[in-house]
C-alpha cells in the first residue's frame, strides 16, 4: 500500500500547473511530430531534448514522455488518414484503419484509438505500479534464443496475413526478407547486396520502405483511379463512437491488448511491431468473423493500438529498474535522465521516489490529455479525408518527401522511398499484398541476429533451442500452429484466405 | 473549398516548421562585422557532422561539447546527424566537403580505422585524409560477469576458465572494440572466447544480466550505474591505469595480463587542407571547452571520462590503435 502513497505524492507533484503545462505542452508538439510520416517518438524526443535543458529535471521528463506518447498517437492519425504509417508501431493500424477511414468511419477509427490508447496506457501504469520491479526480473530471462522463438512465432502468424493466394503471399514474405538482407551482416561484418554504395551499408530504413511501399503507391494509385474516374463523393463521417454492437467485441480486444502490449514491454530488447503484429493476429483468431479483418474490422485497429501504447507503458520498467532502453525511444528517454542527473537503475525507486512517481503520475495525465485533446480532435482530422484530392495530393506527396528527407538528412533516402513507391505500385497491380512484405522485412533482420547469436551461444547446436523452456515452449507451439493451418492449403494446393486486402 | 485549403495550409505550416527545427543547420549565417569574409574566421555557423543518430551517447557527447566550443568561437556551431555504415556515411560525407573550416566531424575509434583497414570495403581514405582537431573522451573497455556467476571472481578465473572452455561474449559489432579486445586475448593467452554480436550496449547488458552471455566486454561508461548499484562484478579495466569512476578494480596487467588494451576514444576533425591558422582557431577553442570544469562534470555524470589530447597527441593515439588491430588481422581474415 505504501506504494499507492506514493503514486498520490506523485500525483500532487505532477499537477502542478507548471508541469501540466509542460505536459500538454509535450503531448501536443509530440502529436504534431507524429502526424508527419518519418519524424516519428524517436526523432522527435531527440530533437526536442534540447530544448529541455533549462528544465527542472521532472518538468523535463514530463514534457519528453508527453511528446513520446503524443507522437505515437499522431503516427496512428496518418496510418488512418492516408495509409501511411509514420512509425512501425503504427503499421498495423493501417491494415483496417484506413479502409474504415475508406468508409467514413475515419472518425471511429481514431476515437476508438484514443480510447484503447488511454485505457492502454493506464492499465500499463497500475502493472508498472504494482507488479514493475517483480517483473522486471523474470523478463531478463529472455535472451536470444527467446527472443528467436518470440520473432518465429510473429513469421508464422504471418501466413494468416498472406492474402489471397499462398504463393503470392510467400512471394511478398520472400521480398521482405531480402530487403532485409541489405546492408553489414552483424555478426560477420560482411557487405551484402550494397554493391559498394556507403549509403546502403546499413541497409535500408523502414520509413523508406513503409512511406514509399504504402504511402506513395496508395497514391499512385488513387490518382489513377481519380483521374480517370470521376471523382467519387467523400463517404459521410459517422460519430466517434462505435455503434451499437460494436462496443463489446471492442472493449474485448483493447483488454487483450493492454495485457498483451503490457507483458511485451517488459522484455528489453523488443520493439513495438512485435506487440501490435500479436495483437491484430489474435484479434484475428478469435473474432467471430474473420473475414471483415482487412476490410475495417474495429478489433483491428483496437486491439493493435492498445497494445502499442501498454508496450510503451511496460517498456518503461525496464528502464526505471533496471536502466536497460527497451526501444530507440526510451534510450533517448534515459539519455535525458542522465542529462538531468539521474541514473536509471534497480535502486532510483529507493533513491529518488518523488521523481519517479511523479513521472508516473504524469504519464496517467497525459494520457488523460492525449485522450481530451483527441475525441474532439478526431473528427477535425477525419474532415482531411474530405479533402479534394487534388489538393491533398500535392501535400501528402511533400509530406513523404519532408518526412523521408528529416529522418537521416539525406536525399540517398529520398530516392530509395521512391522506388518502394513504384514497387509498391507495381504489386498492387499483380495483387502481390504488401503486408508480409513490410513485416518480413521489420521482423526478418531480428530473426537472422537472433538466430546467429543463439548458435553462438549453443555452440552451433541447433536443438539448443529446445533445451531452453521458454524457446522451446513458443517454438513448439509455432511450429504445430504452422502444420494446422498450411497442411490443408497444401493439400488443396492454393489456400484460399479470405484476408488482409491492401 | 476554403476550408480545406486551410487546412492544407496548416499542415503545410507544420512541417515547415518542424522541419525547421529538424534541420536548420546550413543556412544560419551570422552578420560579418564590417570585415570581408576570409578575413575573420569564423564569421558563419560551422557544422558538426555526427555519423550516429540523434539521441544516442555520441550525439549527446557532441551536443553538449559544442555548446561550449560555440561560446569560445562566437559563432552558432550545429551538429547534423547522418548516421549509418558504422560511421563511414558522415566521413564520407565530410571528406567531400571544401576543407574551408565550416565543416567538421566527431571521429571514433576503432570504426574509423576498421572502416579503412578492412580488406573487403576497400576505401582509398585513411587517417592522411583528416586534420585532427582535438580528442575529447577516452572510454576504456571493461570485462564484468554477472553478480551471481560462481565461477568468476577474478579476471584471472574468466582467462583459465576460457583456455579451456568456449566462452561467450558480449560484442557491440564486429570488429568493434569489445570484439577486438576479445581477439586480443584469444590471441595473446590462448583462450576461447567467442563474441555474440548485437546492436549496442544496453543489449550486451541485457544478456550478461540475464545469464545468457557469460562475459560482459563494454565500456566504463557502459557500466558505472550496474558498479555502482552491485548489480555486476567488475572484474577489470582493459586500460593502462584505473579508471576514476571505477577506482577499485584493477587493471588487466595488475592482474597478470599484459599486453591487451582497449578503449573506445571520440574527438573532431576536418578535412584535410584547412588553413593553419583556421586550424588553429579551432583547436584552441576546442581545447579550452574540453578542459571545462562544468563540461567535464556532466560528462562524467554520464559515465564517460574527458581525455583531453591534442592533433599530435590524437594522431599518436589513432596510430597506435591503427597498430593493435594489425596484430589481429589473422583472426579476421583481412
């Protein structure tokens, strides 16, 4: 209970008007940061570390986790708005995002975000308060082989996301993992595929891929289709909420994602793809129906965004106890803890308490902002789908530029972003779906360091994997979840599955 | 109709202001005073390209110098990230530039060197290609277990356990400083280490405090807070003295092992041809930022140690680093 004492002192710390003005403050600027494709969380709280310099330490903290969570929440904006997803947490989003967006629901989708955001992100809040330094310790546990098995079971969900046809869905898969093949081999250091370009040796970024892959060919494509066509007339925007029947299948899939993003985050080393990619293939597999996924199933965008933000809430303790970054973000996040003095580590709960718990405090309220902020705001953004598309066009276009172009200062980005553009165009034309390619691509180079640093790790013996409980367990059940569901594709020869539509 | 051209207006305004703040590194000019240009130097912002992205330990390292390198030379200095190919992206980059004294780099070792000695890469630059500045911070490397491993107290209980046994690692990347040191051993004591690869520090950490690697090769200020917080032994220092921030643990040839340092270093240079005496406006503004009491406490703060040396020094240093991985070109196939 002592603990609830001091969540209170945080609390009356955090409230302060002074620091619920840095507070939304941050919340705001990190929503705008999000909202452009390519300045996403990371960039935006490094950019703006700076300027938090002249802050009192907590003050400082405030702001920056506000902007964290802030730009997660503009990432998802985009993903629905125009099917560009700023950031790879928010990729998910776009599968079922942007076709309710198609259908005028942009308005539910964002709503329902927020709400599963806020409700996410406080869920991550109670675990972190009650269970954070117990738990901490049990996900070390997860080393490399763990983390394989983790990276293997999201590939094997993957076939529940292939489309259409299991061969074009394979052919996508395939295409993934060979972009992620591009650049130094970690564990030899050898070049492969640069062909002697410096600017390719550390592969290829995911904004590049993600902006021009989705982005740019939804583009090429709309403006085929427009131009040709008369333009068709804006679906009407329903209300923020979901209807009727919705509600409960909804508020199922935010609790399974708030538990689910939760447990995640505290293994370090995890990025946010892995919770949301979880999140929308279990939502997947115990819908009713899951034939509507793909085609704007509300689950889909619930499910995927709760679990972003309880990742990012989890992924907080193992920083707090253990001072380990568990994603880019948060490094940045205990970077500015060390600026301002304060060493992240198993005893900053013992040494600096009214900190920590201030900070805690905060990021309820910030949530809580994020979500005030949002409802009404949702449907202001969704009025952008109404937007004639020649005027959008020409603004989305210099926002992929702007965006690709800020991510690394360099216009070598630039070019490749276009020619995933055309590619992206050009599968689109031969119903190749893009899905596995992108996430073959983001879960393809974990997969391959993983996989060598556990050999290394058994001394080359590949059964290592099962000697290990944890491993073996996750790998088992993949690899018998994979012979169910390919067993009577093969049999039949083409799998038809009924699916994620891009 | 209006309507939504504001809004496309407004969206328009955003990105260019974020992208305002993002980036605004080339064009701020600042007033000559009465004097021709050429004349003064400098009389314009001058650019620090960082090879490594905004927010990591490097770019903080350099954001925090350069505010006190810009009082001692009066002009804006901004750093632009350009991260990528372990470095070589912002060198390639810089060694492209006019040697006019507006363009610097943050220079690192070993990548530096590793990025032209290898083989394979095959690059026609090397350290004839810089006008060195200044180095800034020294961070030696460190071997640690885990606090509850039994089988090693001593440095000395991890070397005679590895003769015998294949031992696992901790690496921050091949032909990286952690993987050097390990190769170092391997080759000078005969023992088995292996190095697990992986993206960076905090990863190494995670895995040695997991149990999954059984040695722990990082840097001092990698590891400052688990020293002091007991939550890894330390075992030694790969250095030629203790470390401030370590004081009680030994260094490698204390304990018997002579012959093996290791240490990562960061300083600045430009390219090659800056005047002499631009050279030498910026080094001795460097040098006085450097030598900064208050600089050097918060980086400190941050576990790294200030090592001030100056261009010949440096190159001294860089030499000998450049000499130490010749020795183990074997094991790495070069």
């Amino acid at each position: 209970m002592e603990t609830f004492q001091f969540l209170i002192n945080g609390f009356g710390e955090a409230l302060t008007w002074t620091n619920l003005f840095y507070c939304f403050v941050g919340v705001s600027f990190g929503m705008f940061i999000g909202v452009l494709p390519g300045l996403g969380p990371t960039a935006g709280t490094a950019i703006l570390l700076p300027l938090t310099f002249s802050l009192e330490p907590i003050s400082a903290i405030i702001m920056l986790s506000g902007i964290y969570y802030g730009s997660m929440y503009g990432g998802t904006i985009t993903s629905v708005l125009i099917n560009t997803p700023g950031e790879a947490a928010s990729l998910v989003t776009c599968f079922d995002g942007h076709p309710l967006a198609k259908q005028g629901r942009a308005g539910v989708a964002l709503g329902v975000s927020a709400i599963g955001s806020f409700i996410g992100g406080c869920v991550a809040i109670l675990g972190l308060v009650l269970l954070g330094p117990t738990l901490s310790k049990f996900a070390l546990n997860f080393g490399p082989p763990e983390f394989f098995a983790l990276v293997f079971m999201g590939m094997s969900l993957l076939i529940g996301l292939m489309g259409k046809s299991l061969i074009k869905g394979l052919i996508a898969a395939l295409f993934g993992l060979m972009i992620a093949f591009i650049g130094i081999d970690q564990s030899t250091g050898i070049m492969r595929f640069t062909f002697g370009q410096t600017n390719l040796a550390s592969g290829i970024d995911f904004i590049c891929v993600a902006m021009g892959l989705y982005g740019l060919s939804e583009l090429f494509i709309s403006a085929e289709e427009r131009m040709s066509k008369k333009a068709e007339k804006p679906a009407k925007i329903d209300s923020l909420f979901p209807r009727k029947g919705e509600w409960r299948p909804t508020l199922n899939s935010i609790g399974r994602g708030s538990v689910l993003g939760f447990l995640i985050g505290l293994i370090p080393g995890t990025n946010s793809v892995i919770p949301t990619v979880l999140s929308y293939s279990l939502e997947k597999k115990v819908a009713k129906d899951p034939s509507r996924f793909g085609k704007g199933a509300l689950e889909g965008v619930a499910g995927p965004e709760t679990a972003n933000n309880a990742y990012s809430g989890g992924a907080l303790i193992p920083l707090f106890t253990l001072g380990i970054p568990s994603s880019p973000t948060i490094a940045v996040l205990l970077g500015a803890l060390i600026m301002h003095g304060l060493t992240p580590g198993p005893t900053l709960f013992q040494k600096e308490p009214d900190f920590v718990w201030a900070i805690i405090a905060s990021l309820f309220i910030g949530n809580a902002i994020l979500l005030i902020l949002n409802l009404p705001l949702a449907n202001v953004w969704a009025k952008i789908t109404m937007v004639p598309f020649k005027v959008l066009f020409p603004v989305i276009i210099m926002i992929i530029i702007v965006g690709t172009y800020s991510l690394n200062n360099s216009l070598y980005d630039v070019g490749i972003m276009f020619i995933f553009g055309i590619i992206g165009y050009l599968l689109k034309k031969v119903d190749i779906p893009l899905a596995p390619i992108i996430l073959a691509f983001v879960l393809g180079k974990i997969l391959e360091s993983t996989l060598i640093q556990s050999l290394t790790i058994f001394n080359g013996n590949i059964l290592g994997f099962f000697t290990r409980p944890i491993s073996g367990t996750i790998l088992t059940i993949s690899i018998i979840a994979i012979i169910i569901t390919a067993l009577p594709a093969f049999k039949r020869r083409n799998l038809v599955n009924e699916d994620v539509e891009m | 109709m209006l309507n939504f051209n504001k809004i496309g207006l407004g969206i328009l305004f955003i990105v260019f202001l974020l992208v305002g703040c993002s980036s605004a590194q080339d064009g701020e000019k600042v007033p000559v005073s009465g004097e021709a240009s050429g004349e003064s130097y400098p009389n314009k912002a001058i650019k620090v390209i960082v090879s490594y992205s905004a927010g990591g330990s490097s770019d903080i390292g350099a954001r925090t110098l350069m505010t006190y390198v810009e009082k001692e030379l009066g002009v804006p200095v901004v750093v632009e990230n350009k991260p990528g190919a372990g470095g070589w992206v912002g060198w390639e980059q810089l060694l492209g530039e006019e040697p006019d004294g507006y363009t610097i780099a943050l220079i690192n070792t070993p990548n530096l060197m590793t990025g032209y000695m290898d083989p394979a890469i095959n690059r026609s630059q090397n350290l004839e290609s810089f006008d060195l500045i200044a180095n800034h911070i020294t961070d030696p490397g460190v071997i640690a277990v885990n606090k509850d491993d039994d089988r090693f107290n001593s440095v000395e209980d991890v070397i005679e356990y590895a003769k015998s046994n294949p031992t696992t690692t901790t690496s921050t990347g091949v032909v990286g400083d952690d993987h050097i040191a390990s190769l170092k051993l391997n080759n000078k004591f005969n023992t088995q280490f292996n190095a697990v690869h992986n993206g960076g520090a905090g990863e190494s950490i995670t895995a040695v405090l997991g149990g999954h690697v059984d040695v722990l090769f990082a840097n001092v200020g990698d590891v400052t807070t688990l020293y002091n917080d007991k939550e890894i032994k330390v075992l030694a220092v790969m250095d030629d003295k203790r470390s401030e921030l370590l004081p009680d643990v030994p260094t490698l040839a204390e304990e018997g092992y002579e012959g093996v340092v290791s240490w990562s270093s960061r300083g600045y240079a430009a390219p090659k041809g800056v005047d002499a005496e631009k050279l030498e406006v910026l080094r001795n503004a460097f040098e006085k930022a450097i030598k900064n009491v208050e600089q050097a406490k918060i980086m400190n703060e941050t576990g790294l140690t200030v090592n001030y040396l100056n261009h010949a020094e440096y190159l001294e240093a860089l030499k000998m680093e450049e000499e130490g991985i010749k020795e183990i070109k074997d094991l790495l196939n070069w």
